[in-house]
C-alpha cells in the first residue's frame, strides 16, 4: 500500500470523475462494460492508496465502494421498473387508450395532444422508460392514419415523459437517487409530493412549447424502407428463394448483379443465419439462398414464371398471389430489457427464432448494411423485418422486441391487466401517504405481480435494466468517493469563490443551469450522484435548507432534452423518429431554456431562498 496527502486525493478524484464522464461519453463500448471497468479501477485505485482517518481506517475500501448494490434507492429503481414492465406486459392501457380514440374519431390530432397530456401524468408515477415503451407503437399507429411523419411526435412523447418525471418522487429515477443523498448526507427527506407545485408548472410550460413548436423545429424523414429502397417504381419489399430448379444456382455476380434480375434492386441475400449485403461482386449463388429484393408485382410475377427462383415459404400449399399479400415489413425496437442486446442478428438465430428476416438496421441516425447480422444488438436499435402477417403479430407477445404499430383490435386479457394497474396503484399509495416505506412497497407490488401471475419470474428479472444498475453502482460509488475524499467541499468553495458576492438565488440559477448543461453530455443519473453532494455542500456553506438545492438539483437533471445521450428515452426514440443530432439541439435546446426561465420566476416564489 502506499499514502498520499489530502490535497493529491481531491485533485485524484477530480481526474477520475472528468475521464469517467468521457468515457461514458465514448459510443464504443457497452454501458455494462463502461461501468465494470470504471468500478473494477476505483476498487484497485483505493486498495493500493488507501484514503485512511484518524484510525487507519479505508473509508473507501472495496466495501463501501460497492455499497451501492445494497442502496435501497436502487432497490426501489430496480422494483418499479418491474412494476412498470407489468403494465407494459399485459397492455393495460390500450382499452383506455382505444376509448380516447373512439371519442374522437374525427379529430386524431387532439387525440395525439390527450395522450401527450396523459404521458405527462402518467409519467409522474411510472418510470419514464416503459411509458415511452407503452407508446410508441400507439402513437405511430395515429401517425400512420393520419399520414404524418413519426419524426413530429416521438421526441415529443420522449420529452413529455421526462418533463412528467418531475412532479413527484418516484417520477424518475434520479429524484430518488438525489433524495437518498439528501437523506445520507444531511439527514433529511423529500416527501413524495414535496416538488409537484413547481415540477407541475414546469412540465405544463414545457408541454405547451412541445405541441405547439414541433411542427415548426423537426423534421419529417422517411422510413427505413423508403431509404433502403430509394425507388418508387419498387413498390413493396419481398423474399424470393432458390430452389433446387432455379437456374440462378453457380452464378457469379457481374458489377453487382445477377443474370434476371437486371432490373431488381437486391437488398440482401440471406445464407443460413448470415445475411450479406451488396455490393455483391464475386458472390457465388447457392441452393437454399434467400434473396431479399425490392420490385414491382410485375417484376416478380416475371421471376417465378421463368423459374428463375420461388417465393419464400413456410407453407409450400399456399398459392403465389396469396403469399404476396401474406408478407409484411415492419420497424421493431430492440427493448431495453432485450435478451438480444450484446447478441447479433446471427448469434441468436434470428430467422428460426422469430421466422423472419432482418433486411435492415437502423442504430441512432445512422442505417446499417455492412456486417449487420454480425453487430452486437444495441437497446433503441430498429430492424426493419419482413415476415408473415402471423409471424409478424406473434412479435407482439415477445419484450425482445416492440413493433413500432398498434392493433387495437387485438383485446388483451382485462383479468391480468386489472390485477397490474391496481398493484401499481396500491404501491404508489402505500408510497405517497408514507404507509410504508418506498422500498418496502415496492418490493412488496414487485411480490404481487408475480404471485397474481401478472409477470413470471423470468420477466420480472429481465425487466431489470443491467445498464442502468450498474451506472447507478458506478454513480453512488464516484459520488461516494467525491464526498469522502473533500472533493465535494473543495469544489463548492470554488463555486462560491467564482459567485463571491452574489446571492443565494443568484448562486442557485448558476448552479441549475451548469448541471442543467452537464447532463445532456453525462447520463442524468450520474449527473445526479455526482453533483448531490455539491449542491448540499453549498447550501449548507450558505446556511440555506438542503431540501432546496436538492430539489433544484432534480429539476435541473431533468432537462436532458438537447442531446439524446442525455436520458435513455431520447435514445429509444431516436431510431423509430429517424432523428439525427442536431434534430435534438434545435428542438431541446430551447425547451432547455424555457426550463430555465420558468424555474428562475417560479422557484423564488415557492420557496424562502
């Protein structure tokens, strides 16, 4: 073991948070591998250079770093995203949804300002994530009626679902980790409803300026399938197969095609589980390959005239003309919750699996061709997949998976939906009027959904979000290390240097808005650990109540709206509404700064600052 001095620890410390905020930052690699490295370093970092008190004690042994494992702030994330996955799972709001739709079946566009409306309720009492899930394919099955562009409403439901996150406790997971830092290091508590009044004003600010300017600050974009084709004489997407008979079995692409089927745009040619994208040169045809194509009906019907390949088929009685219209492309989503992130397309047998095709890949802005079945799966990526009407509707019943449309014909079973909602709700009231504690009734909701058959134990642990826990670990044990080590104090005092004179609203703006602008570069969780020690620091060098900076605090990491690395919301939009960067910057960044200004008149006025 070797000593350092006090000063070198905070100095130490600041290093490692800033390069921990990079490395999150770096797009390469996963969440979960971010987060081990970054806990795996400060655990030897502290073991080799002990940070020792007056009797010798490591306050930042292996222990207390991985603390964070036991907080119960991330025992009750962890138990309502649970929560949240059983509403998810048995579609229990789709009736009340498909009623709001039935009362106005003229008028779809406020139907799409209500449901943005009960977005931003509903978001105050579940976990921003499976909102967002809920409704998306909800929201794109009124878009596509209306004939609009997807790209004017997701990062609306994105960023009405955080706004809604402000208004109570449980809204979002960074409240209760901000309250359970109050709570260590000043011994105080947020109630549930502590913040409402100005989360409330806020957030309805917020959805004026969502309904009003999306239509002026994003930008329409066409879907996958449009971009992959890039031809409006190919009017649908199809498979054709070579059969033992097709005379394109041994052929050798000539500048990327392929003898008779000059005037069909390729996409893909799928062998076994390995899918190959063009340019096709040097590729040898074999039995058995399955040939996505883009083309005309007539184009085809010319194909299978001339035996030159078959449709593909799982049921060799049906009829051509009958299979045709048998086949569907859809958008998928890969779920936060996915069994197939960090798997590829290939790994997991997509094809057997779900018997369907993947015929694109759609990561942020970005639309992938090359290597795509070999790319480990992201959560937010979109597929682009082609399959049977069946095979594509029984993707509805998997959480691997969320299709970007919505079936309100299809009735989910009310018994099991019923029996979700009302645990849900007896958790937030056992929570709200301090029945019992957060935890408690969480974990106990948690207990219930499985022994009422709402989620199976399978589900609920994979509806544990392993990027999530782990950034929090990582979080509690950097936010840890900043507050032991005096680098919380050390960097409060500068702030209070740089303000020397000003007051305590004056320091408190400054401070809002300096988180506000980190957390759209750094998760807003991480954002919230790290600065929760500052901000109790500050207020308690200005002898001002803790519980004003925290709450501060939450609503300023709530703003993540100009960047989408800010709040995984943003990220599962950001595929299905083709968004690109900068389509977050036009329309978040002023969203950003009416947060600011609606909290400087507000904020004053509910609280003696």
């Amino acid at each position: 073991m070797f000593f350092l001095q006090g000063d070198i620890f905070i100095y130490v410390s600041l290093l490692i948070v800033i390069s921990s905020m990079i490395f999150y930052a770096i797009d390469k690699f996963s969440m979960v591998f971010k987060s081990i490295v970054i806990l795996t370093f400060l655990l030897i970092f502290f073991s080799i250079f002990p940070f020792l008190d007056s009797d010798g004690t490591n306050l930042l042994s292996a222990q207390s770093i991985l603390s964070g494992f036991s907080n119960t702030s991330l025992i009750t994330v962890m138990s309502l995203l649970i929560l949240g996955q059983g509403v998810v799972q048995t579609r229990a709001l789709d009736g009340l949804i498909y009623n709001v739709i039935k009362f106005f079946p003229e008028k779809s566009k406020i139907v799409l300002i209500l449901i943005l409306f009960f977005v931003l309720i509903l978001s105050a009492f579940i976990n921003n994530t499976p909102v967002v899930i809920i409704f998306i394919p909800i929201i794109q099955g009124i878009v596509k009626n209306l004939n609009l562009s997807m790209g004017k409403f997701l990062m609306p439901l994105s960023f009405v679902a955080i706004l809604g996150g402000m208004i109570t406790l449980i809204g979002s997971s960074t409240n209760l980790l901000v309250s359970d830092s109050l709570n260590k290091y000043s011994n105080l508590d947020i109630g549930f409803f502590d913040f409402a009044i100005p989360g409330s004003i806020i957030a309805i600010c917020g959805l004026i300026y969502v309904v009003i300017f999306s239509k002026y600050f994003l930008t329409d974009r066409s879907p996958m399938s449009n971009q992959l084709v890039k031809d409006s004489k190919n009017d649908f997407i199809t498979q054709i197969v070579l059969n033992e008979k097709s005379k394109l079995i041994g052929q050798t692409s000539k500048d990327g095609k392929f003898e008779g089927l000059e005037n069909i745009k390729i996409l893909m040619i799928q062998r076994g589980e390995h899918a190959e994208h063009g340019p096709f040169d040097g590729l040898i045809l074999e039995k058995g390959d399955i040939i996505v194509i883009s083309s005309s009906r007539e184009q085809l019907t010319k194909i299978l005239s001339q035996n030159i390949a078959s449709l593909e088929s799982f049921d060799e009685d049906k009829e051509s003309e009958e299979e045709i219209k048998n086949q569907v492309i859809i958008e998928a989503m890969v779920t936060p919750s996915s069994s197939l992130i960090g798997n590829s397309i290939e790994n997991v047998s997509f094809r057997y699996r779900y018997n369907c095709l993947v015929i694109g890949l759609q990561r942020k802005s970005r639309i992938i061709t090359s290597n795509m079945g070999e790319l480990p799966l992201e959560p937010g990526d979109t597929l682009l997949i082609q399959g049977e009407k069946n095979s594509i509707k029984a993707l509805r019943t998997q959480s691997d998976l969320l299709p970007m449309e919505w079936a309100s014909s299809e009735i989910a079973n009310k018994d099991i939906a019923r029996k979700s909602v009302y645990t849900f709700l007896s958790v937030v009231l056992l929570g709200a009027l301090e029945i019992l504690p957060l935890v408690v009734a969480s974990l106990m909701g948690v207990m219930f959904m499985m022994i009422l058959k709402v989620l199976t134990i399978r589900q609920a642990i994979r509806s544990v979000d392993n990027n999530l826990l782990l950034l929090i670990v990582t979080s509690l044990a950097l936010g840890n290390m900043i507050q032991v080590t005096g680098t919380a104090t050390f960097l409060s005092e500068l702030l209070l240097n740089i303000l020397d004179g000003s007051s305590t609203l004056i320091i408190l703006i400054c401070f809002y808005i300096f988180v506000s602008i980190t957390t759209n570069f750094i998760s807003n969780n991480a954002c919230a650990v790290l600065f929760a020690p500052i901000a109790i620091d500050i207020a308690q060098t200005l002898n001002v109540d803790p519980k004003i900076f925290a709450i501060a605090l939450i609503f300023s990491v709530n703003t993540s709206f100009a960047t989408p690395l800010a709040y995984q919301t943003n990220l599962l939009v950001m595929g299905p509404g083709h968004y690109k960067f900068i389509d977050y910057v036009k329309f978040g960044l002023p969203l950003t700064i009416l947060c600011w200004i609606v909290f400087f008149f507000t904020f004053p006025m509910l609280y003696d600052i």
